[in-house]
C-alpha cells in the first residue's frame, strides 16, 4: 500500500469536525485542543482571558492546525451568545463540544463555609456546561447532530476531605450529562462523560509542591503517594488523557450515549500493599 493509500485509509480521528473547547487553560484543556487540532480538527477555544486562546491558537497554527480564538465566560449569557454567534459567522458549523471549564468552589469542611462559594462552583461546573450548550444547540443540531463531552473528577464518585463544592458539583454534572442523551438523542446529539483522576501537568505539580510542604514531606513522596493508587502504576498526563476525550467526539463512538468512563490509569482501584 502507498503512503497515499494508507492515508486515505486511515484518516484522522476528528477529521473537518468543528470542536468548541472551553476552560483552555493550563492542563487538560490546552492539552484537548492541541490534540484535537491534530487529529484535523477546527478548534474553538474558549476561556476567560485572552491571551491564554491566543496562546493555544498560535500553538495550533505553528503546528499547521486551525483554530479560531473566543474570549468568554461560559456563566454569562451574554458571552455564550457571542460565542454561538462567533462559531455561526466564522465556521458555520458545529460537530462538538468539550466541557473543560471548571470552578473548584470553596475548599473546606462543610461547617466552615459559605453556601455562596458551592454556588459558584455549581455555575460553572454544572450551569455554564448548561448554558454554553443551549446557546450552541441550533448549531451542533443544524447538520445532523454531534457529540457533547464533560470533563469530569474523581472527587464526585468518592467524597475528598474539603471538595464537596467540586465534587457535588460535578455529580450534578454527570447526571445531566446522562438526561441529555435522552432529551437530545432524537436530535442526533449524544452527551458522556469522562473522569479524570490525577494527571501530571502544571496544576497538579503544583499542588504536590504544596502538599508536600503542608506535610512536611518531600516532593518525591507525595508523588509515590499518588502514585501508589493508579493501578498502572504511573501517573497520566494530560495529553495522555486527551485521546479518550476525543474518541467521544469522533464518529467512532457513534453507538456511545449517556455514558461515562474513566480515563485514570485506573486510579479508582486500591491496591495498597
């Protein structure tokens, strides 16, 4: 077979699909959009700040990816819409959408805490998702429908001391992930979720720093620590994790509906010694 032929038989994952990705930051989210533009890809993506889109989007583009840059916030209507209007005008159309974005909300016990800051993270973990979809549904239904992931955590399948924001949070999320494969399957769109466990990158290393000066331990030994629970026995990065974000959104998984799975190393399995 000539290198034509196996080209041609064997193309890109997300080839000349459209891909909104939101929370484009440090970690996961730059990862996706990276991989996602790699795999042929348009890339939308979408945060807060400007300079971090332009960032990524120049990445892409020296990489010979497209990409084209939103500034938003997905917990403003009004940002959402410019959003939906931006991809309408630029692209003229949808195929996916990725929920990265992400509030941790207020770290600490129960007692100790403002409900406003579990509200917080409510808005962006589960409204924002919400929102931005509502507002990108005309476009993701306009050509036969397309394929919503959700970025999820391991802190809402087991409760972690100071998370309950997040972790309540991001139930809340799952579960609608799984009620919009029904309200939205007729309609060609198909909506899973994605956990992830620890991922080596910029915001995890940073918190292992600090952990381990809260413990009085070295760096190292927080790292075997989190290690010890991955059954893989390593811990994943964040473009180790992207793949299985993005096999969701490809045609591959056309069967896949108001499902979730873990992408941790199998970091949900104990196996102390």
């Amino acid at each position: 077979m000539t290198p034509d032929a196996e080209e041609e038989h064997n193309p890109m994952l997300l080839q000349d699909k459209v891909v909104v990705v939101t929370g484009v930051g440090p970690g996961l989210g730059r990862s996706l959009c990276r991989a996602a533009a790699a795999e042929g890809a348009t890339v939308v993506p979408v945060a807060r700040t400007t300079p971090v889109i332009d960032d990524v989007v120049a990445e892409i583009r020296s990489a010979g990816g497209t990409a084209v840059a939103v500034a938003g916030d997905v917990t403003v209507r009004a940002d959402c819409e410019r959003i939906a209007a931006t991809v309408e005008h630029d692209l003229g159309r949808l195929d996916g959408i990725v929920n990265s974005a992400f509030s941790v909300g207020a770290l600490g016990a129960f007692p100790d805490i403002d409900l406003d800051d579990w509200r917080r993270a409510f808005e962006v973990n589960l409204f924002g998702a919400l929102g931005l979809l509502q507002c990108l549904l005309p476009l993701l239904e306009r050509d036969g429908g397309g394929a919503v992931v959700s970025v999820n955590t391991m802190s809402s399948v087991g409760p972690m001391k100071g998370q309950g924001a997040y972790g309540a949070s991001k139930t809340a999320l799952e579960f609608a992930m799984r009620q919009l494969a029904v309200d939205l399957g007729g309609r060609g769109i198909r909506c899973n979720t994605v956990y992830c466990g620890p991922m080596r990158g910029p915001n995890l290393d940073d918190a292992m720093e600090k952990w381990a000066q809260r413990r009085g331990v070295t760096y190292e030994e927080i790292v075997d620590a989190v290690t010890a629970v991955i059954a893989q026995g390593d811990i994943p990065t964040d473009a180790d994790v992207a793949p299985a974000v993005l096999l969701l959104l490809s045609d591959a998984a056309r069967v896949v509906n108001g499902t979730s799975f873990h992408a941790t190393g199998g970091a949900w399995v104990e196996h102390r010694v």
